[in-house]
C-alpha cells in the first residue's frame, strides 16, 4: 500500500493536521472480533472524512474526533484506502450454492403455501400487547 501513514505521536498528529484540508479521507484499520462461526474477514478498514472545523480550535474535524484524537483512538492513520473489506461490509455469501442458470419460480403451490402462513399467523387484533409479560 503506498500513501502517506501517520503513526499515534506527537509529531504523526502534527503532520496529519498540516496535511488535512477540508474534505480530506484518510483510512484507518479495525481488527473485528471472531464472534460468529461463519467465516468473516477480520480485518476492516473505517473512512474518516474531515469536513468541518472545530469553533475552538480551529481544527478540522471528522466526526467528533480531531487528527490527534483519531490517531490516539485508532492508531496508525493512511492516505490511500488499504486493500481491505470496509466495516459495514457483512462478508461473503453463506448460503449454499443455487447452480448456473437458476430461476426462482413463484408456482400457483408456493403462492398457496404463503397464503397459508399468513393465515395461520398471530392475528394482531388478539395477541397481547408488544413487551408485556402478562398472560
């Protein structure tokens, strides 16, 4: 990857606030949590976008963070977005795979069949109320 990066010190702040303008993306890197036993990649990458200037300090600001506090809340700092899946992405496919030319068919049984879920469901004029624990 190659780009500018900033490391969390003193002089990594100074240089990322003299390099930002308004507008300026910079990246940074997140290691996710292996909580689910689908397979997810677990390093993402989050964009921060400076687009407004602190009233106080008069430093462009990306959300609520400053340069500084970006760099002290998520370490190192890079210009070019890393190769890398970005955080809201939910990762690959888990399902099973349907097969080269596959159409999904809406048949007059599939139709019925949803008919029936819908008639056999909770009816909302008698099911007790949302959050109450009373029978």
């Amino acid at each position: 990857m190659s780009g500018k990066t900033w490391e969390p010190t003193k002089k990594g702040a100074r240089d990322l606030n003299n390099f930002i303008r308004k507008g300026t993306t910079v990246y940074t890197k997140r290691t996710m949590a292996k909580l689910s036993p689908v397979p997810r990649p677990e390093q993402h990458y989050a964009a921060h976008t400076f687009d407004w200037r602190s009233p106080i300090t008069g430093h462009w600001m990306t959300g609520h963070l400053s340069a500084a506090q970006l760099l002290a809340q998520e370490g190192t700092v890079y210009e070019n977005q890393p190769d890398l899946y970005e955080i809201g992405y939910d990762g690959p496919g888990v399902s099973g795979p349907l097969g080269d030319g596959y159409e999904g068919v809406l048949d007059e049984a599939e139709i019925g069949g949803l008919w029936k879920q819908v008639r056999d469901g909770s009816n909302p004029r008698t099911r007790r109320p949302a959050n109450s624990w009373r029978i």
